[in-house]
C-alpha cells in the first residue's frame, strides 16, 4: 500500500469554541470512514507552526486518499496539501 502525509489547516471561522472542533472532527472520521473504504488512517498528529493535523494514511488506490481530502476541506474547513511518502530506509533502497 502507498503512504499519504495529509497537511491540514484549520480556518480560523471552523469554529467560535475550542470545544466545538472536536464534533467536527468526530464527523469528518465518520464520513471518510463511511466514504473512503479504501483509506487505512495510521496515525494523527496535532501540531504547532504551518499545520494544524498532519494525518499518515496509507491506501492502494490515490483516488480515495483525494476523496478523503475533500471531505476534511469541506467538513472540516480546512486546507489541505497531500504528500506520497515513503519509509526512509525504502528511500535508501532505492538510490
């Protein structure tokens, strides 16, 4: 399976309570779980600096990790900005 690095930023208008974000999370994981089958979530990150959430997600089929990105921008008001990844020492293999 391929792996996706997801780079969220959340709008400042999302919410007007912290405590608000975490039912707009809740509803974005339900509806890519429910929409996106082919996306397996790895591991969530909240961050500090350029982006809110970074998100490793892997899957065989680019189109459904594309389709889970525009349900995180249209649910969950954010911009997002999708990186392929690889695991470091793969890399090494390979050069």
């Amino acid at each position: 399976m391929a792996t996706y690095i997801i780079l969220s930023r959340i709008s400042p208008e999302a919410f007007s309570d912290p405590f608000e974000f975490k039912k707009i999370a809740e509803s974005v994981a339900s509806r890519i779980k429910k929409d996106c089958p082919g996306v397996v979530w790895k591991e969530s990150y909240s961050t500090t600096g350029r982006f809110d959430a970074v998100d490793i997600v892997e899957s065989e089929d680019p189109k459904q990790v594309m389709k889970a990105t525009m349900i995180i921008r249209a649910f969950g008001h954010s911009t997002t900005e999708t990186l392929a990844g690889m695991p470091w020492d793969d890399f090494l293999k390979i050069i």
